[in-house]
C-alpha cells in the first residue's frame, strides 16, 4: 500500500510525499508502530516512485517515505522557482518535521543525496543516519553544465509511445555505452502523455536552472559536518569514481563505504538486489530494532 501526503515547502510551494504502509515486523521498533522514520530523496529528474521497490523492503521495519522534490513528481513545478540549493535543504527539513520522521533516516541518490547531507550537516539534531548514493562532493564545472544543456536538446520529443521511450534511453541515446533497460524503464516513469505524443513530465529548463545552483561548487565542507553515520554507495560503472567515493568516506566523521557490481549511476533503481545487500546491514547496525 501506498498513500499520498500533501507537505508545503519552502514558500507554501506544495509537495507530495508518498508514505509506503506496509505492517512492520513483531518487535520492529520502539518508536511507534510504524519504526524509525526513512525520508527517500530521489535524484535530478526523478521521481518518489523510483523508489518503490526499496521503500516496499524499507516499510516491513521502517516507516518509508519517498518525496517528490519541487519541479518533479506530482509535487508543484513553480514558473520562477526558487530552485536554489538552500530552498530543496528547506523543502526536506519541512517534509521531516510535518511528517514526524525525526530523527530521521535520509537515503539521497545523486541531487538528493546532495540536499539530504546538507540537511544532516544545518539540522544534526533532526538526522539519525544517512545513505549517499552515487553523488559526487567535487565540483563539476560549467562543461559539465553544457553536456546536460546539449543532451536536453538531442533528446526526439515528442515520443510517439513509451516503447520509444525506453528504447532511446535504454538503447540509442548517443551517450550510452552500451545497452541500458532499465535505464529506459526509469525514463518512461518521467513522461507524461500530450496531445502530441509523450513529453518529460518536468520543464528542462527549470532542471537546467536546479543544476545550476550546485554544480559549480563543491560540498567537502559540508560533508565534513555531517555527524552521523553515513554509508557512501556507488555503482562500479556509475558517475562517483571509486577514489572520490572514499575520500569522501574519509572526510565524513563516521563514513563507511559500500559499492555495487554491475550497476551505473542508478544504482538503486537498475541493481535493486545489490543495493538491497548494501544497504540492510547499515541501516540495521544503525537504527533501533
């Protein structure tokens, strides 16, 4: 089961969290029912249902909650913004306090890994643990800036049907080096139905304006003030090179490193088992059962 929240973010801005209520286990928490709280922060261009899968082994102990970020998802997409760094660390830091998650378990993958160790880094006392998955902490650049801004261009929209979808993102987008399924898969959930065919559900210009706000800096100072314990996941064919993964972990007061075999950047999403095996062992060795 799933059930919708409405949460108001920074500026009254609406955002939708998805609470995934499956009963947890005899003895599972001391916290209420429903356990210790999990806040799953999706990445740029995602969506909460990307992590479905996740929070559905998540709720049998915890209590899962998936966000959509402003301009993604069903959560509200304002013309102007404000698309700032500091406003998404807003956003999450509301959606814990309305939803009682505190202390709270943040498991981020790439842009949401980014708000959810700035969140632990501003508000220790709300955080209990925290999951980075395949986000880097050095800065990008504004090449990197004007690959995205060109691959937004190459992409065929309109789509004539999600089977195109998926086949252009799982196999011909020219920025693959090989074939990717799942990838397509993750992109046809991103779509939405127009008149004209199938367009991103999102504005490319507003990502773009997101990005922005983040991929010119660097985030070592701010890692280095998360307090709590923290597991750095990458996939090995992914976007966090293996040094940077650990030098992150090094950096981190109390980091602990992780990687998973055969998985590029969405790693939870294209290897679900092996971020499952990554990711138990640190969540139990962290959280009250």
């Amino acid at each position: 089961m799933v059930r919708r929240i409405e949460v108001s973010g920074a500026g009254g801005v609406r955002l939708a969290a998805w609470e995934f209520t499956d009963p947890p286990k005899a003895g599972a928490g001391r916290e209420g029912a429903r356990g210790p709280g999990v806040l799953l922060l999706h990445g740029l261009l995602g969506r909460a249902a990307h992590w479905a899968e996740t929070a559905r082994w998540l709720s049998t102990r915890y209590r899962a909650v998936a966000l959509d970020q402003r301009g993604h998802g069903r959560s509200q997409k304002p013309a102007e913004g404000p698309f700032g760094r500091s406003t998404y660390v807003d956003d999450a830091e509301a959606a814990v306090e309305q939803l009682g998650l505190a202390p709270v378990t943040l498991i981020g993958h790439a842009m949401g890994a980014l708000t959810a160790w700035q969140l632990a880094a501003r508000r220790p006392d709300l955080v209990r643990a925290l999951v980075i998955c395949d986000m880097r902490a050095s800065a990008l650049g504004a090449a990197s800036q004007r690959e995205w801004a060109e691959w937004f261009r190459s992409w065929p929209v309109p789509f004539a049907t999600l089977a195109d979808v998926r086949k252009w993102f799982g196999e011909d987008d020219p920025t693959l080096e090989r074939p990717n399924p799942p990838r397509g898969d993750f992109f046809a959930e991103v779509m939405a139905e127009r008149s004209d065919g199938w367009r991103p559900a999102f504005s490319c210009r507003q990502m773009l304006k997101v990005r922005d706000s983040w991929v010119y800096d660097a985030h070592w100072e701010e890692l280095a003030l998360v307090e709590c314990p923290t597991l750095v996941v990458r996939g090995l064919d992914g976007e966090l090179g293996r040094a940077e993964a650990q030098e992150m972990v090094r950096v981190l007061p109390r980091g602990q490193y992780a990687e998973v075999v055969d998985a590029g950047h969405l790693v939870h999403y294209d290897q679900p088992d092996g971020w499952r095996r990554a990711v138990e062992p640190f969540l139990a060795s962290v959280l009250p059962v």
